[in-house]
C-alpha cells in the first residue's frame, strides 16, 4: 500500500518509519522544507533511540521518502494518516486548527476509496468536524477512522514494533479490514471500536496512569508524616494482583509532551460537557501544585535554598529523550533561582534542549555529572538517567555538609548517607 503520513513530528516520524519496515511505501510529510530535508538525511529533531538508522535504513530500501509537497504525498495514497500536533491552551482545551488545515491543503489530492486516518490525540466528536471539511473541499470518495497511538517517548521505536494492543476506531467493516491488515505484522491483539471509542481510550489510558502517579505522590505526602517509607508501602500494595506493583512513580509529579496535556484535556472536556467536579481536574491541580510544595518541604529542611549551590542532574522529562516539554527541570530550576539559589545542570542528551528551554533562566549547563556537581550544597538527582543513578557520588563528595534529594526515589538510602550526604527523597525514611 501507499501511506501518506502528515506531520513529521514524533509520532508522524516513528509511525512513517515503521510501516516502511513493513514494505510499503511510505510519505512522510512536512510544511517545514528544512525539517524535510534533514529527516531524508536521517536526522530527527530530537534523540529517539534506534530511529535514526530505520529512517536512513527505509530510505535507502525506496520504501520510505519525505517531501513537502501535498499533491506528491497524498496523491494515489490508499490511506491518509493525520499526525500533527494537537497543543493545548491554557484553559486545556486541545487546539485543532493544525488538524483541520492540513485536513483541508489534503482533500484536494485524494483518490477514490482512501481511508483518512487521524492519529492524532483529539477529543471524541472530532471525526465529524475533519468529515465537514472533507465534504467541503474533497471530490472523491472517502473513509474516516482514529488510530489513536501508545508510544512512550525513549522507547517509542519499540513500542510501536511490540504494542500491548492496536485501536482501531471506524464504523466500516471494509475499514476496519484494511487497518488489520496494515497492522498484522505487529502481532498484537486488535480492539475494534467506535471513533469516539478510541479516542476516550487514549485519553482514558493517559489518565489512569497520570492519576497512579498521583495517587502514590499523596501517599508518600501521608508517609512524612508518620515514619512510614512509601517504597515499602508500594511493596505491600504491589502483591495485590488487582492493583500491581508497576507504574509507582512518587516524586515531582508526571511531566512530558503527553500526561500533561492529555490529563488538562480531559478535565477541561469535562468541564465542558458539565461534569466539573470529577477526578481529572483534581489531578491536574494536584500535579501543578507538587513540585512548589516539595520544594517548599526541602527548603525547611536544608535550611532554606537562598545562597546555596544547587546541581541539578537529569533535565529531560524522563530518560532516553531530549524532550523537555513540561519538564520537572523547567519548574524546578526557575523556582530554586527565585529563591535565590546558583544552580548548575547536567543532562546526557537534553543540553541543547535545555539552552531553549531555560534560556531566561539562570542555570550552568556541563557535560559531565562531575562538573555539575562540584561545590554542590545540595544535589537533585531528578531524573533517573542510568548514568545519573550508576555514577558514584562518594567519589565528590567535598569536606562540607551536602544534601542529595533523590527525587525519583532511585536511590539507596544508606549508600548516600555513608558517603557523607545528608539523604531527602520522596515519602521515605
């Protein structure tokens, strides 16, 4: 089959290489002539592990290609798919108008038959609006379909090769038929469902997880309290097999291109739709709330951050990715400079990244853990980067009193401590 996929963001990316690997063949999409001709040199704008060389690898077998060209994409495309960022605004609603010109620039150039795939994370109801613009603008027959995706940045080459599961939202059999076959070769379990079925899925999916995170970070609030270490209460809760011991995250709170966003969505679509006082909007207040208030804890602790050195390691929102969107990094380190704190930072793949993000901020970047560390007063280890975790900080520790805050919890307790380090993490003894 042809595949047009628009958008060469993340997901347009990685799901444009995929099913090249799969054997068909793929266009890949862009407005952006410089981010085209990067990706046909196989580069990528951000660090995806194992991607760059299944672009050049599909590119070089004639099964994959980038242009920024409508007519060339889309025309003689089987299947259409839709894959452009959906950002929020403020008050969380999911702004569409990406979707809905490149919907429109598409239309013209479709042929007889194709299926219009929306990718994209979008609210239920969205179909019907990307149908009136088709009705509008297209002239040849056409089907509609959500395939909403799963990826979780750091492994997303992976996941999209070894899903849990494939969603496929349609109301024609044929349509369905066709997106089982593009997906066989994944040997995943195939869910069939409505589009606003898929589309509640994604967002339902990103919620649940978001809300353990959550939920584990208002236990380790509990734990202070009272002596108890939430490791160990996660070990207790973890045995129970209706609730798991995966996906326990207490910290700072969940970050990222994807939980933040889906979760405000959510609970902004629930406002709308007048169910205001549900779980999502507490979520999300909660979350915006938690790094103030841990930092806010640990300040009385150190005894306050005015005037002291502060290393703060791991400035991606999680490991394996460049991606500092909604970062715990982008609140932390403007919070602590306020409070008057000198702060240096160290993070393997996310330094450029990082020159953007906290470029109004005042914060030393290094390349080394070594060098962000050094005449530290307190340490953050805030993501856990297996270089961050594995690095032996007994080996700088200074002939002065330092405190190491384990903000994931990643930590051996004592093994800090008998390296001279004054030990804080997160709901723990």
């Amino acid at each position: 089959m042809k595949i047009t996929i628009i958008g060469t963001g993340f997901v347009g990316v990685v799901s444009a290489a995929v099913y090249a690997s799969f054997g068909h063949t793929v266009v890949g999409l862009d407005i952006d002539e410089k981010k085209v001709q990067a990706l046909r040199n196989g580069k990528v704008p951000f660090y995806e592990p194992g991607l760059e060389e299944l672009l050049l690898e599909q590119q070089k077998d004639g099964n994959l290609s980038f242009t920024t060209d409508y007519g060339e994409a889309v025309g003689g495309s089987d299947i259409v798919i839709i894959a452009v960022g959906t950002p929020s605004t403020d008050e969380g609603k999911a702004n569409l108008s990406y979707l809905y010109a490149a919907t429109e620039s598409l239309a013209s150039h479709l042929k007889e038959g194709v299926i219009v795939v929306v990718k994209s994370t979008v609210p239920p109801g969205t179909l019907d609006a990307v149908d009136d613009i088709l009705k509008t603008h297209a002239t040849a027959r056409y089907d509609l379909a959500s395939v909403p995706e799963f990826l979780r940045e750091g492994s997303a080459v992976s996941d999209t090769l070894n899903p849990d599961r494939v969603v496929l939202g349609a109301t024609n059999e044929k349509v369905f038929e066709v997106l089982e076959d593009l997906h066989s070769p994944l040997k995943a379990p195939i869910v069939k469902v409505t589009p606003e079925s898929a589309q509640m899925g994604k967002y339902a999916a990103n919620a649940y997880l978001a809300t353990r995170i959550t939920f584990i970070n208002q236990i380790a609030d509990l734990c202070e309290h009272n002596g108890a270490d939430v490791q160990e209460v996660i070990s207790v809760i973890g045995l129970d097999k209706r609730v798991g011991g995966h996906y326990w995250y207490p910290g700072f709170g969940y970050g990222g291109s994807c939980f933040p966003k889906d979760v405000k969505e959510l609970a902004y679509y629930s406002r709308l739709v007048g169910e205001d006082q549900n779980l999502f909007n507490k979520v999300n207040e909660l979350n915006n709330q938690r790094i103030n208030r841990l930092l806010t804890a640990y300040g009385k602790k150190i005894g306050g951050w005015e005037g002291k050195q502060v290393a703060v390691l791991g400035l991606s929102f999680k490991p394996n990715t460049d991606d500092m969107r909604e970062a715990p990094s982008t609140k932390v380190v403007p919070w602590v400079v306020e409070k008057g704190a000198e702060v240096h930072g160290f993070d393997p793949k996310a330094l450029k990244s990082a020159e953007y993000f906290l470029q109004d901020t005042q914060i030393e970047l290094h390349e080394t853990i070594e060098a962000a560390v050094a005449g530290a007063d307190v340490v953050i280890a805030l993501i856990e980067w297996s270089e961050i975790v594995a690095f032996d900080y007994a080996s700088t520790k200074e002939d002065k009193k330092q405190y190491f805050i384990d903000a994931r919890n990643q930590f051996n307790p004592e093994k800090i401590s008998k390296a001279g380090y004054e030990y804080l993490g997160v709901g723990r003894k």
